[in-house]
C-alpha cells in the first residue's frame, strides 16, 4: 500500500494538469436579423441594409464587378476596455459558397475602410463592399481574435426592418 500512494498522487496530479489545459468547447455561432446587434465577443455589429449595384461610378471610369456589387451598411461597437482590430466580414449564400470582403472601396461613398481600429467604447459606421451574385446570404462577422462569431441574415428585401432607420451617414 505505501508503494500505491506515490502512483496515486503522481496520477491525481498528472490528471489535474490534464483538465487544467482542455479547452472549452467554442460557443455555437448565434443567427440575428437584419436591424438586430449581433455579439461576436467584445464586438457588437449591426447590419442595417444592403443595396445590389451593377457598378460603381459612370462612364470609362466605372468599376464593372464580376458579379454584382453588395453595399452593407454596417455599425461595429467595440465594448471593450482596450482598442481592438474590428475584422473583415464574409457573405455565405445558401449553398455555403463564401465571399471574402473587397479591399477597394473606392467610389464607395461612406466605405468603411479594410483595415478597421475601434477605440474603447467607439462605434464605427460605413459601407462595406462584396462583388456577389445576388441572392440570399448571411453575413459573417467575429469577434477581434477571430474565435467567436456572429451570423447576420441578409434577405434579398433591402430595405431596413420596419421601426429601424438606417444611421445616417453624414452625421458622423
């Protein structure tokens, strides 16, 4: 029996390390509507509307898209206590096919912009831009490290939800 002790405490002890480095597993995404803020960690987002567009700009300096071009309007709050990196969003269509964010937002009025910082406390509005074909998708958005994210609803009805006016955007 003295011999059992020292394997018994050597084994308590190798399962507590154990149990102390398993992860927890990931939170399930959560689905919100178009108008409701969507939580990705400190990150709260809301989509407000989306407008399809066959171009950006006119005549020989229009930018044509390879498909059609996807303007969201969107609000990111950072609810944190430090500055964080607010990440780029994807589109999801039904058939799971993903659409990363463009990087150009030029003639996008209000755009966004690709690399976005957010203040403690501060909200961020503006257009983000996808080229899609039209159609319903969801909009993907996570949290600062990239660990937890949100799904927001984007149905091919454009307008905002009845009782939530879209910000405006000159007023910032």
């Amino acid at each position: 029996m003295r011999h059992l002790r020292p394997l018994l405490l050597l084994t308590s002890v190798a399962l507590l390390a154990l149990s102390a480095c398993s992860h927890d597993s990931p939170s399930p995404t959560r689905a919100y509507a178009l108008g409701q803020k969507a939580e990705a960690g400190h990150l709260v987002y809301t989509a407000y509307e989306g407008q399809w567009l066959p171009q950006i700009g006119e005549g020989t300096s229009a930018r044509v898209p390879q498909h059609r071009f996807f303007e969201i309007r969107l609000s990111a709050t950072n609810t944190g206590a430090a500055d964080a990196i607010v990440p780029n969003a994807t589109l999801e269509d039904d058939s799971g096919h993903t659409y990363e964010e463009l990087s150009d937002g030029n003639g996008v009025p209000s755009w966004l912009g690709f690399v976005r910082r957010a203040k403690a406390g501060e909200t961020l509005l503006g257009m983000i831009l996808f080229d899609v074909p039209p159609q319903h998708c969801t909009l993907r958005v996570s949290d600062e490290s990239g660990e937890r994210g949100a799904l927001i609803d984007i149905p091919l009805s454009f307008s905002a939800p009845p009782g939530m006016p879209a910000p405006d955007l000159d007023k910032r």
